[in-house]
C-alpha cells in the first residue's frame, strides 16, 4: 500500500470516528493532509461519516483540483495555516458543539481563547487563538489565519468552529478531540471559579515536554 494510499484511508476512518461521535454534523466540517507534491482534502458538501477514499480532492502544490470531487470551499483556510505554520502536516476543522459554543462566550480572550484547565489540553493544544466571524468560504479568513504568523496550532473561528494543525493526521484529529473536550470542561465549570493549573504547574509541562507557548499566555 502506497503512502498516498494509506492516508486516504486514514483520511475516511478519522472522519466516519469524528461523525459518529457527533462531532461534527451532517456534512460540515474537513480534513486536509499534506503529500510531497501536494494534499489531499475532504470534498465540497461532503459528509466526514461516509467519505470515499477514492473520490477525496487530491490538489497540487498551487491549490488547483488534479482529481477527485469538487473541494471544500475552505481551501483557503487550510492553505493560510499551512503557510504559515511550518510543521503543520494536517488540519481537521469541525462544527464541534462545545468548541463552536465556546467561540460565541465574550468574555473569550482572542489570545487565548481557554486558561490552562489540563495538561493534555496544554500539552496538545495550547494557546488557541480565537479570530473574528467570517462566512464560511470567505477568503477574508485566511488572511485572519496568516495574521496569526503560525504561533497557534489551534483556531476557533467565531461561531463557526475550530481548526486544528499537527505534524500527522492522527496528532491533529487527537488534539481537535482535546480542544472539543476542554471546551465541554470550561462551559461545565463556568461561573463555578475552578482551580487551573498554576503559573509554576505550566512552566513544568513547558520543561518537561518542550512546549512553546506566545510571551502573552503568561498572564492566564
């Protein structure tokens, strides 16, 4: 099985896992991989639970259509986060409840849309950022996304939904699912005053594991 083979593949069983866990509805939502000359991305209109893998838009290094099904109008977006951010590999973006429920709250710093609630989610995620309302398909967006010079490997569109970059498809689908499940955690404890990791407890995990958060996450 060729390498282009296996992730089409993967492409397909990531997409049907995140729909029939209700993470993202009817035909919302995409998937791109990165190839040596060229991606791979979801179709236009196409549901992430019944995907064909031999029908996935199969794009050059320019953006333009080489096979495959119409893409996602969202092509701009995945293009913008690719330039941008070197050693993004893949991009899952969702219309995940909790995540899109969070992007609407206004008392959401654009900077850092989430405190440090786990590790995981700062081991996975952290910072995410947080750009302004755009309809879906606006080229506007990407310029939003480049504006963020490739510091956040985790977006949330305003009430539309996050956009997730890893250096595989796998880190990327995993790191979607951890922004979706603090975002459930925040909204749960909204209001409740929770206990966050500390300072110190975040400088810990950046040791540790080598994270790079912006000079600016400090003040959470």
């Amino acid at each position: 099985m060729s390498s282009e083979t296996r992730l089409r593949d993967d492409i397909c069983r990531f997409g049907r896992s995140l729909f029939e866990r209700g993470l993202t509805p009817g035909s919302s939502g995409n998937i791109s991989v990165k190839l040596e000359d060229g991606w791979l991305v979801t179709p236009t209109n196409a549901s992430l639970g019944f995907l064909d893998p031999a029908r996935l838009s199969r794009l050059d290094e320019t953006g333009r259509l080489v096979s495959g099904d119409a893409p996602t109008k969202e092509v701009p977006l995945h293009t913008a986060l690719y330039d941008t951010r070197g050693s993004a590999r893949a991009i899952v973006h969702l219309h995940s409840t909790h995540s899109v429920a969070l992007s609407m709250l206004p008392e959401i710093d654009p900077t850092a849309a989430l405190p440090p609630m786990t590790a995981y989610y700062m081991m996975k995620c952290a910072p995410t950022a947080l750009v302004p309302y755009y309809r879906p398909g606006d080229p506007a967006v990407a310029d939003a996304i480049k504006g963020l010079a490739g510091k956040y490997s985790s977006v949330l569109l305003a009430n539309h939904g996050p956009v997730v970059a890893g250096d595989t498809l796998e880190a990327a689908v995993f790191a979607t699912e951890e922004l979706e499940e603090t975002a459930k955690l925040y909204l749960l404890l909204r209001g409740l005053n929770p206990r966050y990791l500390s300072p110190e407890q975040v400088k810990d995990l950046v040791k540790t594991f080598g994270l790079t958060l912006p000079e600016h996450d400090d003040h959470h």
